[in-house]
C-alpha cells in the first residue's frame, strides 16, 4: 500500500522529518496547483469554482485539503496587503508566491499552504492556545533577528506537506490572555528545503486518522520558528474564523455537494446496468424511491452552494471578520445582506455535512456486495473522507452555538424570523412562517450551555430546525434554476460509449 509516512532522520542523523508521499499524489498536487487557480491573472471567480468543483467529484485524495488552505490564507493575505497594518516584505513575498507562482528549476510552481489552529486543551476554542508569539532581536543559529518566533505544540496540523502555514499564537506581554494573533510560517528558511532543515519546528507524529488518509495530518512542535503577523496582533481569531476557516466551510460543501452528484450519477446508472431476477433493478418501486431519494438530494445540495457561492461572489469574494465589523457598515440592508452570507456558510456547512454520509451509505446499497469492495469502487473512501468533512473547520454542536450566538448578537437589527423570510424569499409564506417563528424561538432561548430541562429540548429543536431550514433553502435555489435535464439512461450511454471506441 502507498502509505504516507514520516522520515525523522537522514543516514548522517539529523532531523530532517521528512514526509514520504507516493509519486502519483506529488504529481496530482503540482498539476492541480500549477493551475494558479488563485492567480487573477489566470483565473475569474466562476472559473475557479467550475474547476475546484470538478476537482472534488474525486473527494479530497490528498491535494484538496491544501487547495483549501491555500485558498483562505490568499484570502487573509490579499486583505492586508496594502491595508494596515501592511504585510511586511518577507511575508508579501509568501503572498506573491501561493497567488501568482514563482520560478523553480525553471519551472513555475505555486506555494503549497495549511492552516495550523488546533491545540490539544482547546480544539475549536482558539482563544484557548498556548503557542506563544515572542519578539526577538537577537539572531538564532537560522541568522534570523528582530523578528517573531512561536513556540509550543499545535495538535492538528492537515497538510504538514506545505511549503507555509497559517498558524495562531498568543503575543507574548499581551494585555488579554484572551487575544490571538495570526502569523503566516515558512516550512524552511530561504535556502534550506533542499538540506532538510525546518525552521525551527519537530514533526512530532503523523496522525492515524479514519478518512483522507493521502493527506497527511500531523502533531508538531515550534522551537523557535520565524514567524510573519498578518493584520492587528489582538484580531488573529477574528480575521482566521471569519476569513480562513469561512473559506474552509465553503470548501467542505463545494466538495460534498461535487461528490453528491458523482455517486447520485455512478449509483443511478448501476441500477439500470444491474439485472437481477431477470429485470434491472432500477424498476423496483423500492430502488425508484431510493433513486429519487438520492437524485433530490445530489440536485438541492449542489444548488443551494451555487446559490451561496454565487452571492460571495457577488459581495466581491470578501469576508468580513467578526460581527464587530459587520456592525461598523452603514448601509443596514447591506450588513444584513453580509451578516445573511456569514450565517448561511455555517448553516450550510453543518447539513451538508450531516447528510453526506447517510446518502453515501445509501448509493453504495445500490452495488449490493460490490459496494464495499474498494477495488471496484471509490464510495467506500469517500465514506470516509465525508465523516472528516462532517467534523472539519467545527463541528455541528460548535457551529449551532456560534450561529445561536450571532443572532443574539444582532437582534436589534436583524431579527431572527425576518432573517428566515429574507433567505427563502421568494417561498410560500405557508411554508416559510412555521420555519421563522420556530427559529425566532430558538434563538430568543438565552443560552444554548444551561443546565436545566427547557435548555436540552431547544437544543433538540434547533438541531431538526438547522435541517429544516437549509433543505428550504436548498430548495428554493434548486427551483430558481429551473433546471431540466434529460434522466440518466445506462443504455444510451452504453450505446454511445461502443460508439467512440470504434
């Protein structure tokens, strides 16, 4: 098996912790990046989601993850490169390089990026870590001086492959114990990717984990590393959970709604190929249901993240921090319309996720006992790689809390009913009115964290409205499309396949 593995030592003993990957996903991932898919120049805003679209009908296979990455720290980037506080010089040069490529080996190359947040006493609690951010004057053995070094142990680290990371850490001497700030992190110094020498950090262990198992996810330890801030030290949770982990969520519905439609496809077509009893199975009234079943959800899933994507778009692919910013923005029916985005890529994210594996299972029914076996079909890794998806860039019960919360946070200026009419705007008020005033509910609950009775039935509730809500939405998007396509037939694409090799 190609397994990734790690390589602490070279054969002179020096820590080198290099990471051993197959040709074929090293090849996979400079094609694919080589696509400057975050280059301007080379790429508008629907020909890049058309591409990264494409791209995850094959789930994560080990280069979607950093695409995603890459994706947020451009954006995080791009947001303070000519804003104060300005990026410095070695950090500008970092942008240029994950967004418009560089030349190596008189080959252009695009920086591969990760996202280093997670530590092991605060998991989705950013405020909670410990690596610490220490301005230095004195040079280190790198030569390095007056810069930023971290130090500490990041817990979750995906793409350890990168060539530079987004990684949180406290300043050290801050006035809150709360506050955080975001610094971008070269794998290596300039001059010594080709020696094997990091910069300053140990790659503790790789992480054995249930899906997306290509991409190597890793513990590590800063000893020191340079590090670059990106934007005011005391907004670093604010512009990474607004900005780098928004995109993430993006990602993680673009990439399961892409998969929803390749196994809809590949499972409905099995169905006409496959005959038992002497018919195919697909005229069972029971797999009919279960065809419909699968063609609705793949359809509304992929619809409703056009829909989103298309207003990011519109809203000029720019996200704002925190819900402090989003209040500094005059215009009221603007903020709402920004505020709307923010809570629908949450929303989205959540069902998207919920319901991915439960459809996953149920088209890999569809193959009987072939569908289990992983030499004759991806379902099974996808499986997989959709429980990560489901647990990624926040988990249901935190991002339920974070949405409750938001809406607490602006009801004087958007209340919650209205805001369900605004999102299933043009729907029935019939079908509309119960969804709003049983959100309204919901939120005017003070707390999501109390101890009592009232608490765990609203956190019951909230959890089916959650659903309800984003399939009305799904819905609504997949109705404005009026979209007609001719049904799947295996026996004219059979027909059309002997065709082609003749």
């Amino acid at each position: 098996a190609k397994i990734t593995h790690i390589k602490h030592y070279d054969a002179y003993d020096h820590r080198i912790d290099q990471i051993e990957r197959c040709a074929e996903t090293k090849t996979l991932e400079r094609e694919i990046f080589n696509l400057g898919l975050f280059d301007p120049k080379r790429n508008s805003s629907w020909s890049r989601f058309c591409k990264l679209f494409l791209l995850y009908q094959n789930g994560e296979f080990g280069v979607m993850c950093p695409i995603a990455c890459t994706h947020g720290m451009v954006a995080l980037m791009n947001r303070y490169e000519n804003t104060e506080p300005k990026l410095n010089e070695e950090a500008k040069s970092i942008l240029l390089k994950a967004r418009e490529g560089y030349i190596e080996a008189d080959q252009k190359r695009y920086a591969v990026c990760a996202q280093f947040i997670s530590e092991i006493q605060g998991g989705s609690d950013v405020p909670a870590n410990l690596v610490e951010a220490v301005y230095e004057d004195e040079p280190h053995e790198d030569g390095m001086a007056n810069c930023w070094r971290l130090y500490g142990q990041k817990f979750f680290c995906s793409a350890i492959q990168a060539d530079y990371a987004v990684v949180t850490a406290k300043p050290k001497d801050s006035e809150s114990p709360t506050k955080v700030a975001a610094f971008v992190v070269p794998s290596w110094l300039p001059g010594n990717k080709e020696k094997g020498v990091r910069n300053s950090y140990t790659i503790d262990r790789l992480k054995p984990k249930m899906g997306t198992s290509e991409l190597p996810t890793a513990e590590i330890t800063y000893e020191g590393a340079v590090a670059y801030p990106i934007g005011p030290l005391d907004k670093g949770v604010a512009n990474v959970v607004g900005i780098v982990l928004t995109l993430s969520r993006i990602h993680v519905a673009m990439g399961e709604s892409a998969q929803a439609l390749r196994i809809a496809r590949e499972a409905v077509l099995y169905a006409q190929f496959r005959r038992a009893f002497g018919v195919s199975v697909s005229i069972f009234p029971l797999m009919q249901n279960q065809i419909n079943t699968l063609e609705n959800w793949s359809k509304r899933t992929a619809a409703g993240v056009f829909k989103i994507y298309n207003e990011f778009i519109e809203m000029g692919e720019e996200l704002i921090s925190g819900i402090r910013d989003l209040e500094k923005i005059e215009d009221i029916e603007l903020r709402k319309r920004r505020f709307r985005l923010r809570e629908l890529i949450m929303l989205q994210k959540i069902v998207v996720a919920d319901e991915t594996p439960e459809m996953v299972r149920l088209a890999i029914s569809f193959f009987g006992g072939h569908g289990i076996m992983e030499d004759f079909l991806c379902f099974p890794r996808i499986m997989r790689d959709s429980m990560i998806m489901e647990l990624w860039e926040g988990p249901r019960n935190v991002l339920l809390t974070q949405i409750h919360r938001d809406f607490q946070r602006v009801k004087e200026w958007y209340p919650a009913d209205q805001f369900v009419r605004d999102m299933l705007m043009p729907e029935s008020e019939l079908l509309v009115e119960p969804l709003a005033q049983e959100f309204k509910h919901i939120i005017d609950h003070k707390s999501l964290l109390l101890q009592d009775k009232e608490t765990l039935d609203i956190c019951k509730r909230w959890q089916i409205n959650s659903n309800n809500l984003m399939i009305a939405y799904q819905n609504v998007a997949l109705k404005e499309l009026n979209y007609k396509d001719k049904p799947l037939k295996f026996s004219r694409l059979f027909r059309e396949m002997k065709k082609r090799i003749k």
